[in-house]
C-alpha cells in the first residue's frame, strides 16, 4: 500500500511543477490525514515551487518518500533531507507535535543557497521573530510592557508609555538522521531577549537572552520520547497575541503555563482515521513556583517542590476529531507534584507537606472556516509555577495558605479569521484564588479582556493592535482594587 502511494506521489509532483498542483495533493492528503492540517496551510500558502518542496520534505519525514524519491520530485539541491520550512501561521497552541505554535518561522532555501548543517552534517533549520512592541498604560501594572494585573491603587497612579524590542526570539530546529528501528531524531533551541535588563546606567534597551525551549526528540510512527526543557503537557494552549509573546496572554488570568525541564511520552493512535487519541506522560522538575532568594547568582538552592524529593508528574489525554475538514481537539490534563515548606516556628525550624496539583481541560473548535472557538478551564492547588497565584501560591509557616493556596479559573477566545490577511481575536479571562488561604491584602482575583486585530502585510511582516483591561481584586481591600487599560502596537518580522 506504502509503494502505491509513493507511485502516485512521484506521478502527481512531476505534473505539479508545470501545472502547481502540489496545493491540491495536499488537500487530498490532508483529507486522508496524511498531512496534518497545519502543514496543509503552510503549503497552501507556499510560492508554487515552494509548494511541491514543503510536499515532499514533509512526506519525507512520516516515511512516505525515501531520500531517493525525494530527490526525485524536487531535485538533489533544493531541499536538505529532512528539512520543512514553515510559513508563519497564527494559532493558539504551544504543545509540540501535538498543534502548532504561535507565530512560526521561515527559512528560505534555494538552489544557491546551501541548507545549514550541523557539526554532523544533518541540517539545521534557523528561525525567529524580530518583535516591536510599543505601549500605553492608563495605570500602574507588575510588568510595564507586559502588563499581567493591576498594583494596588494608590501605589503608582502614574499613565505610562514605552517601546521595547525583548520580545524578540530566535532558535534552531535540528533534523537528524533515523535511529533506533526507524525512529527521526530532531530537537529544538529556542531563545528570546525576556531575560532582563542589564545593571547598567543605560542598560534599560540592553535585553538579556532567556532560555525557552531546549529538547531532544526521537519520533517514530506512533509514540514519542523526550528530554529536555519543553511546554508543559498539562494546561498547553495558549491566546493568540503579539502584545503578549514573551508572556503567554491570559498569564494570572486563567492561563496556566510554563516550559520546564522534562522527560516525555507520546502516544497517538492511527492519524489515518477521522477521530485519533492522543496520550501524553511526563516526568519534570518539581519546582513549584516559589522564589529563593540568595546573596550568589549562581547558586541554586532547593526549593519547595525539590525539598519533595521526587519528580513533578503530567498527563494528558486528547481526542480529535474533524469539524468539517478542520481538526477539533478536546483534551484533559492533570499535574501532581509533592513538596515541603520549611520555616521557622517558636524558634525552630519545621516542615509542613505541599502538594502541587491541578486539572485542566483544553478545547479548540473550529466551528467555521472563518471562526474557532478556544480556551481552557481549571482547578488546583499550589500552582505558582503556572503563574496560578503568582507569588502567593505557597504562604509562608502560621498562615492559611501553609500548603498552598487553591486557585480555579480559565480562559475562553473566539478567533476570526477575515480572509489570508485579516484576523481578529476576542478574548476572556478569569482566576480566583480561594479566600480561606489567603491573607489580608493578597490578590484574590484578577480578570482581563482582550481585543486585538492583526494583519498580514506579507507572509513574513504581521501588524497587530490590541487593547486590554484588567481588574485585579485584593482580599479586604475593597479600596485599593486596581482597573487598568493598556494598548500595544505590534510589528513582527518572522524569518
């Protein structure tokens, strides 16, 4: 069956260099779910040569064609073996193999220019979003140009407006050679300016570099293994936005996230059939979100989820179906993590248990070809790491929020697609942290909305504006609850 669809393949590519075919083969493919929707839009976006080379590099790497037949359609120096470019394509997910991320990159690769190869001669594909961000604040926020909640009002009534550039990122994708009974290594470094700012004078432009992905990855036809820095599997979809790219949108507000050193299973049913399972397992490191302080940079000390002595665990399991030629996806996902919180008490220092734990489920719907519906709803405890309770998820000893303070909250987006160009998304969020765990003057509720507008000026320039408000409510201090505005302009370069 493999070697008829490979006949057919060669057959159909050849006429599709003359004839740009190669679009039409992909919504054929796509529609027997050989190609997953995402591949189909970047081919379907694709210049007509183009075209045919994302084909066949992609067919290449689910071991439909050999090295030879692709070769064969697109010839020995177009594409290195193994390699796919992408079109940017916006999307609500972050988790890996699983849908796409937020805006994604593109290489440009000719006969003239040769592909990027590692120390091993496997090639490696480079990519990034060269990001301007520029914002107003009708109130004071925790993060200037990222605003997630209000300060307290009364402590910095000040409007503000700033432009920044460290939401850039750039990475390298590796596509290795087969391995272990077939098996397609590959792995990804990812990096942006997020890091800081440096201790200079001047320093306030001077953006330090900030780790986000760092993984190895071998796949083979139906399950995964992993090791590295990653998306958490548990509560992975994100709202789409350039205003919040360094940070996910929703972060404090019901989008609980974070990418975390982990070791992973995949295991997906037959991506043939219309309705296909997928499950995930991992193991992470049980870092539970709260802060150490120390007088030497670079030391760490163990914290609350590390004084645990074991691994943080996840899982998910999702079920997707089609709506249309559209793939849905509804997923369950849970976290569990053991921790201690020491402190001293009457003179002595003493332990009190921690358990990190939380349920998420997940929903993308594409209900039209110009409308999705996305979100997330939650519950859990102890989740600072997801930015659930920032700050305030584990109290210290002798207050109700010893063993971590329950949080429940979530997100809803509803995307518009215009047309190839035009997009506009309309979004909602929520979190509240249990009262009974909380302290006179903590963060007991913080909701924001969001609007923003996009626009595709050419498939590697996005403009984009957006406006949101957020209300951040403090447990008894009804008179310092803070309501804020912030705009932002966004220009991205993905290359």
């Amino acid at each position: 069956m493999k070697r008829l669809l490979v006949s057919f393949l060669l057959a159909f590519a050849g006429i599709a260099i003359a004839q740009d075919s190669a679009r039409q083969l992909a919504r054929i493919l796509a529609e027997k779910g050989v190609l997953t929707n995402d591949e189909l839009v970047n081919i379907e976006r694709a210049e007509a040569n183009d075209a045919v080379r994302l084909l066949s590099a992609a067919l290449y790497q689910k071991g439909i064609l050999t090295q030879a037949e692709m070769a064969r359609v697109s010839g020995p120096a177009t594409v290195a073996p193994g390699e796919v470019r992408f079109v940017p394509v916006v999307a609500t997910t972050t988790t890996p193999a699983v849908h796409t991320a937020q805006p994604q990159s593109t290489t440009r690769q000719t006969a003239e220019i040769p592909a990027v190869t590692s120390a091993s001669h496997f090639p490696v594909q480079i990519y990034g979003t060269v990001l301007w961000n520029a914002f107003y604040n009708t109130a004071g926020t925790n993060i200037e140009d990222i605003p997630l909640l209000g300060t307290k009002r009364g402590t910095d009534p000040f409007e503000n407006f700033g432009m920044t550039a460290r939401q850039t990122r750039f990475g390298l994708r590796y596509q290795g050679p087969e391995v272990m009974g077939g098996g397609k290594l590959s792995g990804n470094v990812e990096l942006d300016l997020f890091g800081g700012k440096a201790p200079l004078g001047n320093g306030v432009s001077m953006d330090l570099v900030r780790l986000r992905l760092a993984y190895g990855r071998v796949d083979w036809h139906d399950f995964s293994i992993e090791a590295g820095q990653d998306w958490a599997v548990f509560s992975p979809l994100n709202p789409t936005s350039l205003a919040s790219f360094a940070i996910p949108s929703m972060s404090a507000s019901g989008n609980p996230w974070i990418r975390s050193p982990q070791f992973r299973f995949d295991w997906r049913s037959d991506a043939a059939k219309p309705t296909r399972v997928l499950l995930q397992l991992a193991a992470l490191d049980p870092n539970v979100g709260d802060n150490v302080t120390t007088t030497v940079v670079d030391s760490r000390a163990p914290g609350i989820g590390e004084r645990g002595r074991g691994p943080a665990v996840e899982s998910r399991l999702a079920v997707i179906g089609k709506i249309g030629d559209r793939d849905a996806t509804v997923g369950v996902s849970g976290h569990y993590g053991r921790g201690d919180n020491v402190g001293v008490v009457g003179g002595v220092t003493v332990g009190r248990p921690v358990d990190s734990w939380g349920v998420n489920l997940d929903y993308t719907l594409p209900l039209d070809k110009h409308f999705a519906l996305s979100g997330e709803a939650f519950v859990g405890r102890a989740l600072g790491l997801f930015s659930v309770a920032a700050g305030q998820s584990v109290l210290p000893l002798g207050t109700p929020g010893e063993h971590g303070v329950l949080g429940r909250g979530g997100w809803v987006q509803g995307q518009i697609n215009f047309n190839s160009k035009w997009q506009m998304n309309l979004a909602y969020g929520l979190e509240s942290d249990k009262g009974r765990n909380l302290r006179t003057g903590d963060r007991a509720k913080n909701q924001t909305y969001m609007a923003n507008l996009m626009y595709k000026l050419t498939p590697h320039i996005t403009w984009a504006w957006e406006w949101r408000r957020f209300l951040t409510d403090y447990r008894n201090q009804q008179a310092v609850n803070a309501i804020g505005d912030t705009a932002n302009m966004a220009i991205a370069y993905i290359f």
